[in-house]
C-alpha cells in the first residue's frame, strides 16, 4: 500500500491579473521541495497563462471548478475535457465556497469528482464544517456526510483523488484550527476512507483554512496532515514556497 502524497495547492480563487500572476508564477516555478507535490488552482481566464509558465517546471496546473457534465447546453460551464486542454492537472471541487455562494450539494460534488477523475484530473474534494456546526456537535457528522456520495470513487481510484479539509470558520479569518483540532479530524477522516475501501488509506488529506508560513510547520507534522491547500498566502510568492518547504 504506498502512503499519502505531500501535497501544497495554491487556491488563488478570484484574485489575479495577467501582470500578477506572471510574477508570481515565475517565482513559484522554482519550487524548493521536489518530494512535495505543488499545484496552483487559478481562475479559468488565466489557465492558458499558467500553462505557458509553467511548463517544464514540477508545478502543476489547476482549476478551481469543473461542470459535472461532459459538453452540451451548459451556460457559463468549464468541462473536464476543456481543463485537460490547458494543461490543467488538478482541480478544487465542493470547495465550501461554492457549496456556500453556488449551492453546491455533496452528490454534486461527487458527480464534479467523477467528471474530473474521467477525463484523467486529480479532483480535490473539499470537506468541511461551520462554526454552527462544530459548536452542535456535529463537526464529524458533517463531514462524513459531505464524503458519502464520493465513496465509490475512493474505492475504484483513490490513487488519483485528493481530499481537503477546511473547517469554514477558519478560512479567510486568520484563526487556524490548532494542530490538535485538525489531527483528530485528518485522524477522523482517514478512518472514514479506510472504511469505505482500505486501499484509500493512500488518499492525501490535505489541511486548509489560514494556514500561514508560520504555522504550516507544525500543522503539517502532525501524522495524519498530509499537506496544505493555501487561500490567501499562495498569493505571495515567498509566503506559499515557505508553506511548500515546510511540508517536505
Ligand atoms: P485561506 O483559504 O488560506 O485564505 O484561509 C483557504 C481556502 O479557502 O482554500
């Protein structure tokens, strides 16, 4: 059984500018940690951008979105086939911004999962609760029901699948789930993924919400933290390499 990936993906989500983005992707190429798998997940306008950029380097190309569907009478949808066209290797699903702003439902995150798994894109599931939520108790449950409807695609090609956990209340607000709160829900969902199928032992559970160069470190020490999925810091070019070192 081969163990989880180290994974740090940049989640740039509406920011950028071609301007920007060159300066900044110049400097990420360069990536310092080749046993850490790095992505950036831009908007789709830039994807041809990042395509050119980085080509030739180990950072890979992402998108933050893909239409469940293969092609047809979709107004304003991406399809996995378009991503793959430009050089897009990964992409972010039910992120819970779009579970949030978009209504996205869990078995449409799963149907946006497959979709992407089927034109060969490592999709990134997002999973994660609110404060509501955790305050209710209800934090694991959450969770588990967001992973559910993904189950069959953790048992057929878990290698290829990617899970993110990022607790809402700690996204964009400066407050980090401590080391601690995120070990024992990393340890909880892996729990959840062996007993779905034990060969998703190897899926990467990779840890989101305010994860800063400064606590990246200790966050990704724990056993059951296999990287990072970085909002705000993957903006500053310095900032995400040092999150991407602290995960080797
Ligand atoms: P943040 O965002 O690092 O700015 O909290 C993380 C994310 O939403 O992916």
């Amino acid at each position: 059984m081969s163990k989880p990936e180290r994974w740090v993906i940049g989640n740039w989500k509406m920011n950028g500018s071609l301007a920007s983005n060159a300066a900044l992707l110049e400097a990420v190429r360069a990536q310092p940690a080749p046993a850490v798998k790095v992505a950036v997940c831009a908007p789709f306008p830039y994807l041809h951008q990042l395509q050119q950029a980085l080509s030739g380097s180990d950072v890979q190309s992402g998108a933050q979105d893909v239409c469940e569907q293969g092609a047809g009478a979709y107004t304003g949808q991406v399809s996995a086939a378009m991503l793959r066209e430009f050089g897009t290797s990964v992409v972010l699903v039910g992120h819970s911004e779009r579970r949030q702003f978009n209504a996205e439902s869990s078995e449409l995150v799963a149907a946006k999962a497959a979709a992407a798994l089927a034109a060969g894109l490592t999709p990134i599931i997002c999973v994660g609760e609110t404060l509501a939520q955790r305050q209710a108790g209800l934090a694991e449950a959450t969770v588990a029901a967001q992973l559910a409807p993904c189950a069959s695609l953790f048992a057929a090609a878990s290698a290829n699948v990617v899970v993110a956990y990022e607790p809402v209340w700690a996204i964009g607000t400066g407050i980090t789930a401590t080391p601690v709160e995120a070990q024992a829900m990393h340890a909880f969902i892996r729990a959840q993924l062996i007993l779905i199928s034990p060969s998703a032992a190897s899926v990467s559970v990779l840890y989101g919400g305010s994860v800063k160069a400064s606590n990246a470190k200790e966050l990704f020490s724990q056993p059951d933290i296999d990287g990072g999925l970085i909002g705000g810091a993957s903006l500053v070019a310095a900032d995400f390499l040092s999150i991407v070192s602290a995960a080797a």
